[in-house]
C-alpha cells in the first residue's frame, strides 16, 4: 500500500492500526510501514503470534459455519470486521445459507472503504456496513443502517473476534458484550475469540504487561476467568472455553500447543 496515500479522510499511515497490522499477519497488502513495524516488533518479541492470527481466522471461518449450518442463524452483527480476506463472515454464511444478512462494524476509515468495494452479498441476501466504535454499543445498536438490515427481533449471530482486547481494563469488556446482548433476542449467539497470557511463561508474562505499560501494544490480554465471564448466563456450545485452534477443529487438524495460540475463544447461546 501506497504510505504516502491521503485518499481517506481520518487515516492516519505513520500510526499502526490492529486491523491493518492483522491484515498484514494474515499475508494481505492493506498495510502501511508503521504496520508492518508493529507487527515485525511483536512478532520478535512473541515469535507465535502470526500463527495465532492464522487460528484466529480459521476459528471464525468454522464458527459462522456451525452458527449458519448446523443452528440456523440467518442473521450476523460481526463487530471489529478488519480487512477483508478470503472467507469473510458473509462469504462463509451465504455459502450455507444465501439469504443471510451481515452487518459490518468497523472505526477503521480504511476498513470501510475496502469493505464497501470487496465484500458483496449474495443476490438472495444482503451485506451492510457502518462505522462505529465498539467502545459505544450504543451507536452501534441506534444506527439506522443496523435496523434496515437486520431484525433485531429475531436470532442474530454476534461476532466479536479478536476485537475485545482493544477494550483496556479489568472489567471494561463486560458491560459492552452484556449491552450489545440485551438488545438481542433469545436465540441469539455469541461468538468471541480474546487475546490471552495464561500460556505464557512468568517472563513472557511480564514483558507483556511491560509493553503495555509503555504503549508498545494495543492488546490488553485477559484471563480465561475473565473471558467466560462475558458468556455469563449462556449456554456454551461443546467444547466451551478452549484456545481457538481447538474449537471444533477440523478432523485430523494438527492442534498447536496451547502457547503457540495465546487466544481463548468460544460460542455460546442466549436462552
């Protein structure tokens, strides 16, 4: 990508951003030098975290399958889109189910540009986009592009991949899902995947929390305490809470150690 690019009011290409930066661990082109930067930085520091972002992906990919496949989920709110891929959220949904719709949230300008460019909607189903910030669920849930899309009175898939982490603090996770939550009705999913320490060594550990004390990572991990938490008053999907390479891999898939993924992830139903 051209880094001396202005194109798009409110991007900023000298400060890394954690959609372009995944973009970049995934193998994709929408990234400038300050991404790169980033994410060649982590990546020496924790030489795993590509592959992390590789099941990341691939847990996605098999969640929306089971959530339009096997629970009959026709509808998806995917906050923290990223940049597009192969085998975004809709792409895997429509394959099983056309007339799926899919609602996109992003606070990237650039994501949003791509977003509008590449990801087409089945001709029996349809695909929206907004930009919004997680941080405030409630324009997320007001906005009118949301209501024009989806049926907020009928099951909605939420997805929250590898975006809850970008919420700093003890706690500051949980009022957001619950919120976004509420305004689901019974029969809904939520499927989150959340950036974690727990396999680490004592040292990683603290060179992690060191990093972020300097503001040299965006990434406030948490506990698996903490992330089962957010599927309060859920009922989990088998296997529950597990690292995103061993939620319903597929069969014969060669399951990484634990400390080479460093994210939990899981499903979970609102009864």
């Amino acid at each position: 990508m051209d880094d001396t690019s202005a194109a798009t009011p409110g991007i900023d290409p000298t400060k890394a951003h954690p959609a372009r930066r995944y973009n970049y661990w995934l193998g994709g082109k929408d990234n400038f030098a300050a991404d790169r930067a980033s994410g060649d930085e982590l990546e020496r520091l924790f030489p795993k975290v590509r592959l992390g972002a590789l099941a990341n992906r691939a847990l996605l990919q098999r969640a929306t399958r089971f959530l339009a496949a096997e629970a009959g989920i026709r509808q998806f709110l995917d906050i923290g889109t990223g940049l597009p891929t192969a085998d975004n959220t809709h792409e895997v949904a429509q394959r099983h189910a056309p007339e799926s719709r899919i609602v996109y949230v992003d606070n990237d300008p650039l994501v949003m540009v791509h977003a509008r460019a590449l990801l087409d909607s089945s001709p029996g189903g349809r695909t929206a986009y907004l930009q919004a910030d997680l941080n405030d669920p409630e324009s997320i849930l007001a906005d009118p592009v949301l209501h024009d899309t989806l049926d907020l009175k009928q099951p909605v898939g939420l997805m929250l991949i590898a975006v809850l982490h970008f919420i700093h603090g003890h706690g500051a996770a949980e009022p957001i899902v619950r919120r976004l939550l509420d305004a689901l009705p019974p029969g809904s999913y939520l499927v989150a995947t959340h950036a974690t320490s727990d396999f680490g060594t004592p040292e990683q550990q603290a060179l992690y929390q060191q990093l972020i004390a300097q503001g040299k990572s965006d990434v406030w991990t948490r506990g698996r305490e903490e992330f089962a938490g957010l599927f309060a008053g859920l009922e989990l999907v088998e296997p529950g809470v597990v690292p995103a390479s061993e939620w319903r891999p597929a069969a014969h898939a060669e399951i990484p150690a634990r400390s080479d993924i460093n994210i939990w992830s899981a499903v979970g139903r609102k009864p």
